[in-house]
C-alpha cells in the first residue's frame, strides 16, 4: 500500500468519526453540538454531512423524520441535499409529509422542489402521505406550491379534452392502484376529499392538427372563435339582419363564445378504477359507510354505475358476481349494508340495477324496505296511455284533505302522470311476491303531489296504466292489480300462477271482483294456471287474452260471451273441447233445431222455447209457389238479416282463435254458432283425423292451420241420420227475435215441395242452423295441411261424383253460390307438405287465386300437371323432397329457373305448344372488333349459300362492291347503323329427336359511338346476344363489355348472353397467354359465375369464348 493510499484512508477514518458523532447529535435533537460540529468539519462540512455509510439514511432525512425544523436548516446550510435513500427511495420531503411536519415540508419544497414527483418503492408519492395520514394541510401545501416551471408536465383528462400542466400527476397510482382521492375515500376523510374534489387547474382544449387546401398541417384550436351573423353564413337578408341588430338581436350569444378556449378543471380522476378490486372510490366510500363521503363525489360528478373489474379478461363471468366477497358497485354494496339512506343517495345521482345484481340481494336478505325502493326505480311515466277519469272516485271532504279550501288543486287529490310498472326481470333475479305499497311508492314517484293525501293508496293506484311482472316466480297476483281502473296492459306470464284470485275467496264479493274497464290486453302465458275465472271474461274492453301454456284442461262458457275480445291464445293445455251451452249439455243434443226453432215460434213463452221438453205434433201442409224466384229472394232477405245480427250486441267478436298443441280429436261442434266472427283459427299439433264438415267451420274464416295431426280425410258434408245429430244443431246462446210473417219462418223450416225431389245438399242446407248455412268457405285464403297422412288433394266435398245433378245446381243457384263446387275457392296459399301424397290433381288449376303452393316432403309425387300451368298467379312452388322426373328435376335443382319459368314450361306442355326454331341474333360491341367477320365466317361456316340479306349488305346498297368470299387486305369496311340478315344454323351431327335447323335473324349494330343513342330502340327480349370485345384491349374492353351488359339488362331484362373475345389469333404474338386467361378468368367471376345477377343490373352471361380473326 502506498503512503498516498493509507492518507486516503486516515482520512475517510476520521469523516466517519465525525460523521458519526455528528449523527448521533441529530438522532438525540442536539442542535447546540450539532452546529458545533458542524462549525468544526470546516471544509468538509458538506461531505460529511451528506455521507450515508451502510445504505444508511442521511442526516437530513432523520431530522426531517424526527421533526427537528432548526436542525434540518442548519444541515440545509451546511449543504446538506435532499436525496432519497438508495433502496426505500423515501426523501426527505415524503417522510416530512409523512408524518405532518408542515416548516419542514415546506422547507423541502423550497430547496428540493424536485422531489414532489419522487415515488417510494411503493410508488407513493407525498401527496400519497399526505392523504394517507390525513394531514390537511401538508396537501393544501402541496397543492398550492407554485413549483419551476421546468418541473410541469402536460396532463389530458379521460376524454381528451382539456389538457392542464402540473408538477406532478394528481392521480398516480401507488403499486396497489391506489390514488390519493382513493385513499382519502377509504378512510372516510371528508375534509381530505373535498380539499382534492376542490382542487382547480387552469386548462385549455387540446389542439387539433388539420390539413389546410395546401396540403400543409394546419394547427387550430378545437373551439371556434364566436364570428357575427352573415347573410351568407346563416342566408339571412340585410333587412332582416339590420332589424336583428337594432333589437340587439344575434343567432349567437354575444357576451360568451361557442366553447371556451381556457377554463378551470379538477384534475382528480374520480372515476378511476383503484386498488387490489379494481374499484372506485365512491364503492370504497359506500362500503365504508361514509354517507357524506359518497355525497361529495356524487355532486362532483362521480359515475355511480361503473362496475369494479378485478380481472383482465373483460368476458369473464366473475367481472359481473361478487368479487373478494364484495359488491362489484355501489348501488348492490348498498343493499347489502341494508343502508336506505346511502341507497336512496345513489338513486338520486341515477344510480341503476342493470344486472339485478342490487335486487337479487335485496331479496335474498327479504329486505322488503330496500326492495321496495329499487322496485321503484323501475316505474316509468307512459306517453301512449292516458288515466281513466271516469274511473277516479268521487272528490273527498275538502276540510278533511287540506285546511286550507284555496290550496286544493287537481293535481293534489289526483294523479295526472299515467304510470307503466315495468318489473319484468331478463335476469337471473325473480320476484317471489308483490306488494300493494310497491305499487304506491312507484306512483308517488311519478306524483309527489299525492304524498300527503288521505286516501293515497286508493288514489295512486289510479295512476297505473300498463304492468310487466314477466319473468319473475310470483305464485300469486293480488286482488287489487284486478281492480285497477286505468289498467291498460297487464303481463304476468312466465311465472308460477297456479290460481286467479277469485270472488269466492270472501263472501263480500264487492270487495273480491274484477274491475278493469279499460283493460285491453292480457297476458298469462307459461303459467301453471288450472282453471280461469269467468270474471275475467267479462272485463267489458278486453281484446286480446293469452293464457297458453298452462294446464287448463276446460274454459268456461263464458268465453263466447267476452264483450270484446278479438284474440284468443289457448295452445299448449290440456283441453279436449270447447265450452258449449248448459241447455245443450242438459239435453245432451236430443232436439233437433228443426224442432227447438218451431217451439220457439209456436210457444207463448219465447224464453221457454229452448227449456221445454215436451213433445209437440206438427201438421206439415205443402205449399204450392206459383213464382219459384219469390223462394229464393226470400232465403237471400233472411241471410241478410243473419250477416247483419252477428254484428249486433251478444255476438262473439272473436278474430282468432289459437288452440293448438292441446288434446283435440275433432273440430269442435259448437264454433261456426259460438264464434261466427272468426278469421284465424290454429289447430295444429293436436289428434284431429279428419278435417271434419266444411259446415263445422265459420264461413268467415280466412286463415285454418290443422298442421301436424293425422289427417287423412278432406272435409265433407254432415250426413242426416236423424234429429239428434250434434252437427245440426244450433250452439247459439242468443235468441234469435221473431220478427217479419209466416213467410220469414218458412225459411228455416223443412218445406216439402211438391212435384220436386229435394237433393241432399238442399236438404243439408235447409236442415242445418243458420250458422252451417254454407257449403264451401269461400273467405278462406291460407291453408295449412303439413305433417298429415292425406293421401290426396280433394277440392270438392266427397260426395262429387253421386250427389251433381242438374237439380243440385239448381239448388247451390238458389242460395246464391257459384255453380263451382269448390270448398275452398278463393285460396291463395296452400301447405300441404309431408303428406302421403301420390299424385297432383288436375283440377287443382282451378284454384285461380293460388299464389303460394308448398307440395315438399311428398316422395311419391314424380310429376306435375301440366294443368298447372294455368295458375297465373302462382309465385312460390316447393317441390323440395319430391323425387320429379325431367326436365322438372333438373330445371329445379339448377336454381337458375324460377317459380314463373316453371309454370310457364307446364302451360307450355299444356297447350301442346311447339318449339319454334326461330330467334333473333343480336350481335353488339365497339367499332372495328370483328362482329361483321364473325357473321361472315359463322354464314361460311354454316354451309349455307348467300341470302338475300347478305346480297344486300348496306355497303351494295351504297353503290360499294363487296367479294365475301374473300376478304380483302384492308378488312370490311365498318358497318353504318343496323345491318340485318338471317343465318341458318344447322348441326353437322344431327341427335336423334333434334328439331332441324335454327334460324337466326341477325341484327349486326355498327360500333362507331354515334349510333349508341339508337341502339336501345332496338335491343329487345326473347333474342340472344353476342357481345364481342378485343382480347388485346385487356380491362379497357372488359370495361365495355360491362357497359354493353348494362344496356341489355336494362331493355332486355334475363335476356342471353354469350361473350366474345375476338383476335384470339395475335395472343402470343403482341399480348401473353397468361394476361388472356387472367381476363377470362375476371369474366367468369364478374359476369357468369355470379347468382341473381339480375339484382346488380345484369342480363344471363350464358358463356365466354374466343375466337380468330382469320377463322372459327
């Protein structure tokens, strides 16, 4: 070791000597040695007052931690620095902040301004020490410290917006997320948050990079500055604008600008995700319970919906359930704290349920006080609904509502904003029951003005106009929600209903009884309803009623007697008929209507006809008509009447009917007289075998779905065994009134005319109440069969081929229906798939009306009827699954005809049409591209000799000599106009059943661009085209052969198609094989391998082909 080494090292020995002592003196508060020794280090004051020997902290350090202001000015003057410690990397200035030592901080910040952005290994910074042990003022120092300017940085807020500078960022996160406005919201410091809510920085909108009409970037300010109004800006006129001016009058606010270029903002981020949950902290100060806390971040803007997201993966299901066992927001922590007070706070500041997650724990914790508040939430004022005030009570005793006679207004004794209860659930959370007072509290939402009313649950309830209590598992409804008089819309489907309440449930049935006047719709689906109450039915507005899905297994007669209703879904019970008569239930259908009619008519008693059962002798005399036309005005006159009684009070208004998926074996007896009205009925996915009689269905009936049973047999007509039969009885519950003579009822008596034999089918009419009056269903107009067992298609009643006579159509004559004997004679759709059908009827054409018809699913039907072809209208044909033999096979499966193309090939066969060998040629491209070659070689080719076209060839005509044998060495001289010849094309090799040659009118159309405008008047359909265009061109000719297409498609729609390509011959020579295919290969994706092309504007591309110049 040299001698200069072993001084080095003696006097490091005794730096630390002094270092030492002059540590301890710091440690112990001895600022009186502390000066002496530092007096004595002399120059060495500085060294040894910065050394830090063993990662140990410096003196300044441990005077500031200590608290010992004169000591840490007097190591300041000894040149002491603010260094962090190597590895803690705490400072000076965070350990001052850190324990509240408010000289000392402020000491550091005027020395080491520099360390206000310094961060621990804990990336706290000491405005984190400052809210973490609640020193108010030490943030209030750290705040308003005016720093160097070379310290500031530029900071956004979340929009991008505002831009402000600030020394340090306000919202930096410690290593477990934590903020400062965080912190300070854990521990509930209200003084600390809204010392930072507080907090204002002046800020500026950020600047926006443009690009000017030079190309150059353009830096502007997002606001614009305020400019006055000018006539050209706002197009007013200097009149108009003077007169603004004079009134002081401007389009835009003259004492402020559009959006102010400069203002102040808070830079605290209170919507922040911070901490180990990754939450807010307005959740941290709802789960703490810091009511006052959570108020000042609600005023300053916090967002009460965000959800705490302690996972990455945004998709993961425990984003959305509780997390660390706590709530991921703070409406759901709320309930769980059975907090009202913080619960109602959110709510105001538009906290919303939106997962259910709140309500689930409301229900869960049977906290009915917070669930009453939630559910409260959900009510909604309603714009379309207005309240029954007809249905309000009477005004109660003003001295008993208010003191005052003169504070009485409308609004105070009742409601005026209609209300919608909107407690359907889309999530997993389920209402098990519902209180009155819910129902209350929501209205008085809506209406404050009821709260101190007397009678405020009968009041507000008033108010309700429209109820969803769908998705839920209520067991039961309360009598009162049937009671609400400006009830509109009532939904309780998808629940766990087993029982309607019901008037027998109290003996003061005043009490227990529906009263919704204005009740219109109705639904109780999915339900597990057993029985329905008749009261329901005589809700006097009801229209619509859905009770599908139930276990009903019989409706009450009452059904038919439902002032209004027009729908009717009953599908998926267990019903096995519909409600008939009691009288008809009592008789068990003995009387015949023949002879219940004739009672009512001969007895004193009108509303004892149908109630007597004694037996009454009737002498039938015949009548002698001298003018048969006075018969059959008089059955018109009483069909008249009967059109006109079921529009009358007591009628069924029902439109549609739907019971399907129930247990049904037959049509029901009793709906043409119960349900007169009916247009929709659905039977389908029940046991029905037969379709029944065409008198068993309403003759109103427009739409009849009887899919998926087991039908195999067609309507046919009710045979007439005896009086008894249930199928000519009158199911009506109306007395008809008896009015007119003798004659009237004539009508509807059996009459025995003489020298006439009375066919069945006036027997049937004549036999049958006036509801079966009819033999065909003439307003009928879809049909659906499919997934039956019929083995045929019948049009007619079975009894076609014994029962048409001369007399019988006399008779269909005499009740005024059409000599057709269709059932269905106005049908335009019929679905008749997956049957056991063999065959299509050839009469089936004559249902002209036909529009959609579904034959598919019928393996044995190998062809159709040419007859078809008459079916005009006919726009929809299924054959898929039918094994059809060709060309109907092939012309189906290529998906390239239509429904129209088929019916038009059938008509074709059905009129024994012809193929006419004959077509035009229509031959289109630019000038000088060969279309005139072409004709010539394709003439030439063809065998054929010279035509008289071909003689006269416009260039003859104009005096020019033309050799087409041979060509000459400067090409054909180009075509002017039109030129028009025939080419007849003949196979070399004839096929066994060709049909001779093809003649081909051939329309050659000069290219020069002068005749473009004339082209259209020739272009026509039923013609092929040949459109030609120049390999060598490349995409500049591919561009006019779409040009070419456009104008086909839009004179010619569908028309056909071949494209050309000429000068095949230079390919090779001045142009590359592989640029020739690629072409080809851009025609067949853009042209013909293209479906639907009609769709984007283009005619049928059949082909594309290339040709030489020099020949074919």
């Amino acid at each position: 070791m040299s001698e200069s080494d072993s001084d080095v090292d003696a006097r490091e020995q005794v730096r630390m000597i002094k270092h030492r002592e002059l540590r301890n003196a710091v440690i112990n508060g001895d600022e009186r040695t502390v000066c002496v020794l530092l007096e004595a280090l002399g120059s060495e004051r500085e060294v040894v007052t910065n050394m830090a020997p063993a990662g140990a902290n410096t003196l300044l350090y441990l005077a500031s931690q200590a608290g010992y202001e004169g000591i840490t000015n007097r190591l300041l003057d000894a040149g002491a620095d603010g260094r962090s410690h190597a590895v803690t990397k705490y400072s000076p200035l965070y350990v001052a902040v850190h324990h509240g030592y408010y000289n000392i901080a402020k000491l550091m910040l005027e020395r080491f301004p520099e360390l206000i952005k310094q961060p621990t290994v804990e990336r706290w910074l000491p405005i984190h020490a400052a809210c973490i042990n609640g020193h108010i003022p030490l943030l209030e120092l750290l705040i308003g410290f005016k720093y160097p300017q070379n310290l500031y940085s530029t900071y956004r807020d979340v929009e991008g917006q505002w831009e402000w500078r600030l020394p340090f960022d306000p919202n930096a996160q410690d290593v477990t997320g934590q903020t400062s406005l965080y912190i300070a919201s854990i521990l509930g410091n209200k003084s600390l948050v809204n010392l930072l809510l507080k907090w204002r920085v002046k800020c500026q909108k950020t600047v926006a990079i443009e690009v000017d009409g030079n190309g150059k970037d353009a830096t502007r300010n997002s606001s614009s500055s305020s400019t006055p109004i000018t006539p050209t800006r706002k197009r007013i006129s200097f009149g108009i604008q003077a007169i603004m001016l004079k009134l002081n009058i401007t389009g835009e606010d003259d004492n402020r600008v559009d959006e102010e270029k400069e203002s102040e903002i808070c830079p605290i981020n209170l919507n922040l995700l911070c901490g180990a949950a990754r939450e807010t902290a307005l959740l941290a100060a709802v789960r703490g319970g810091f009511i006052d806390v959570a108020k000042l971040l609600l005023e300053h803007g916090a967002n009460p919906n965000i959800i705490a997201k302690p996972v990455e993966d945004q998709n993961d299901p425990k984003c959305i359930e509780e997390i660390y066992g706590l709530s991921n927001i703070p409406i759901t922590e709320a309930c769980k704290q059975h907090s009202l007070p913080m619960l109602e706070l959110l709510l105001k500041y538009g906290a919303r349920d939106a997962n259910g997650t709140a309500l689930s724990v409301a229900i869960s914790s049977e906290d009915e006080v917070i669930l009453n508040s939630l559910l409260a939430q959900r009510v909604h004022p309603d714009s379309d609904y207005k309240i029954h005030k007809k249905g309000l009570p009477e005004p109660i005793d003003v001295n008993a509502f208010l003191p005052s006679a003169a504070n009485i207004s409308y609004s105070a004794m009742f409601p005026n904003v209609p209300t919608i209860i909107d407690w359907h659930n889309n999530t997993n959370v389920h209402l098990s029951f519902v209180r009155i007072n819910w129902l209350v509290n929501g209205v008085l939402k809506l209406n404050p003005k009821l709260q101190g009313h007397p009678m405020v649950n009968e009041i507000t309830l008033t108010a309700i106009t429209r109820i969803d209590f769908s998705h839920n598992s209520l067991s039961n409804i309360p009598m009162e929600i049937f009671k609400l008089v400006s009830l509109k819309y009532l939904n309780i489907a998808q629940n766990k209903i087993s029982s309607l309440p019901s008037t027998e449930q109290s003996l003061n049935t005043a009490k227990y009884s529906y009263n919704c006047p204005v009740l219109e719709e109705l639904f109780m689906q999915d339900n597990r309803l057993v029985t329905i109450p008749t009261e329901i039915f005589h809700l006097p507005s009801l229209t619509i009623l859905d009770i599908s899905n139930n276990k009903l297994q019989e409706m009450p007669f009452d059904m038919w007697k439902a002032p209004k209703l027009r729908e009717l879904n009953i599908a998926f019970n267990l019903l096995r008929d519909l409600p008939v008569p009691p009288m008809q239930q009592a008789l068990k259908s003995h009387l015949s209507l023949e002879k219940l009619q004739t009672d009512s008519f001969l007895s004193a008693d009108p509303t004892n006809a149908y109630n007597s059962n004694k037996q009454r002798q009737l002498d039938f005399h015949q009548l002698i008509h001298r003018n048969i036309w006075a018969n059959s005005l008089e059955i018109t006159d009483n069909e008249m009447k009967w059109n006109k009684s079921k529009q009358e009070e007591g009628f069924s208004k029902l439109n549609s009917l739907n019971i399907a998926n129930n247990l049904f074996t037959s049509i029901p007896v009793a709906l043409p007289c119960l349900a007169a009205n009916l247009t929709r009925l659905n039977m389908s996915y029940n046991s029905l075998r037969s379709m029944g009689h065409v008198t068993s269905y309403p003759s109103t009936l427009k739409q009849l779905d009887l899919s998926h049973n087991e039908i195999s047999c067609w309507p046919s007509l009710p045979r007439i065994t005896n009086d008894s039969d249930p199928h000519l009885l009158c199911y009506s519950f109306i007395d008809q009134p008896i009015t007119g003579s003798a004659d009237d009822s004539n009508a509807y008596v059996k009459p025995v005319l003489s020298g006439k034999t009375t066919t069945f089918r006036s027997t049937v009419l004549k036999s049958v109440c006036q509801h079966r009056r009819h033999l065909k269903l003439e307003s009928l107009r879809t049909l659906i069969l499919a997934d039956n067992l019929l083995t045929r298609i019948q049009l007619s009643t079975d009894d076609v081929t014994t029962l048409f006579n001369e007399s019988d159509d006399a008779d269909w004559s005499v009740v005024g229906v059409n000599k057709s004997k269709l059932i269905f004679p106005n049908l335009s759709m019929l679905d008749i798939s997956n049957n056991c059908l063999k065959e299509i009827p050839t009469s089936l054409h004559e249902l002209n009306s036909l529009s959609v018809l579904n034959i598919s699913g019928n393996v044995n039907i190998t062809d159709l009827p040419p007859h078809l072809g008459l079916l005009s209208r006919l726009w929809n044909l299924n054959t898929r699954g039918c094994l059809l033999q060709e060309p109907l096979k092939s012309m189906i499966e290529s998906k390239k005809y239509k429904t129209m193309d088929i019916i038009g090939y059938l008509k074709s066969i059905y009129e024994n049409s012809v193929i006419y060998a004959r077509m035009k040629l229509m031959v289109v491209g630019v000038q000088g591209i060969g279309k005139t070659t072409l004709l010539d070689l394709l003439r030439q080719g063809g065998g054929s000799q010279k035509t008289r076209a071909s003689e006269n060839h416009w260039t003859k005509r104009m005096g020019h000599k033309r050799n087409t044998s041979k060509l000459n060495n400067k090409g054909n001289i180009s075509t002017v106009g039109v030129d028009i010849g025939t080419w007849v094309c003949e196979k070399r090799k004839k096929a066994p059943g060709s049909h001779g040659p093809v003649i081909f009118r051939t329309w050659d159309f000069g290219g020069q661009k002068e005749y473009y405008a004339t082209h259209q008047y020739f272009l026509s359909k039923r013609s092929l085209y040949l459109v030609l265009w120049k390999i060598t061109d490349g995409h500049k000719g591919l561009s006019e052969i779409l040009q070419w297409l456009g104008n086909i498609q839009a004179r010619a729609p569908n028309s056909a198609v071949i494209i050309v390509g000429t000068h095949f011959d230079a390919v090779g020579e001045t142009f590359s094989a592989q640029q020739a295919e690629e072409l080809q290969q851009i025609i067949r994706e853009k042209f013909i391998a293209i479906p639907d092309a009609e769709k984007i504007g283009l005619p049928r591309v059949i082909d594309s082909i290339e040709i030489s110049c020099r020949a074919l």
